[in-house]
C-alpha cells in the first residue's frame, strides 16, 4: 500500500568521542530542503527516497551537515519494519552527517626500560 513521505533536512553533525558516538541535531534549524513523495511502500523504498533526497540536497550544499528527517502522513500506515529501521539508521537519515572526531590519541609509547648493567 502507497505511503506519502516528507523528507526534510535537520542541520546536525555526529561527534565521535573516545567511548561513544553522539548526534547533535538542530530541531529548529533552517532546513536546505523539503519534498513530500507518494508511492513509496517497502523500507527500501523509503531508503531509496531518502538516498537520493540526500544526495540532491548535498549536490546543492556540498559542504552542509544534515539529518534527513523522515514523516509519514498522519492517514498513511507505516510499511513492516518501519520503526525498526528508523530508530537504527536504516534509511541513511545519518549519512550526510559530517563526522567530528575527538578521540583523545594514545601517548607515544614509552622507551624500553635499559637492561641492567652487568657487575
């Protein structure tokens, strides 16, 4: 059965740390774009969507960071694993994200110990 979809950015960035990984999302920052799609009805037609959604957008803005924010109309019924795949990542609402690191770097390695002189 046909969904309508409305696909949007969401100004963001991941910060990957030395433990984890977190996401900072703007909820009420200026989205670059906003489309509304009719006849998507698998997860992998949503993932396709917001693949070349994503694309199209950083196609426009090449050094923007964005999350792409996925709604389903309030009539439409969600497509089987639908949730499932939304709260993992699994339409790639993540891969326009530019990535900050700030791991902490190991220390250079300490010099061997000397051997003990001999008597």
């Amino acid at each position: 059965m046909p969904v309508t979809l409305t696909l949007s950015t969401v100004p963001g960035k991941l910060t990957r740390e030395d433990r984890c990984t977190s996401k900072t999302i703007e909820l009420f920052g200026p989205s670059l774009a906003t489309e509304t799609l009719t006849a998507t009805s698998t997860v992998q037609d949503v993932k396709t969507a917001v693949a070349r959604f994503g694309a199209r957008v950083r196609a426009g803005h090449p050094d923007a960071s964005f999350y792409v924010s996925v709604r389903l109309a309030k009539s439409c019924r969600k497509p089987n694993g639908y949730d499932a795949a939304s709260s993992r990542n699994g339409f790639g609402q993540d891969d326009f994200l530019h990535v900050e690191d700030k791991r902490t770097r190991p220390a250079e390695p300490a010099a061997a110990p000397a051997a003990p002189l001999a008597a």
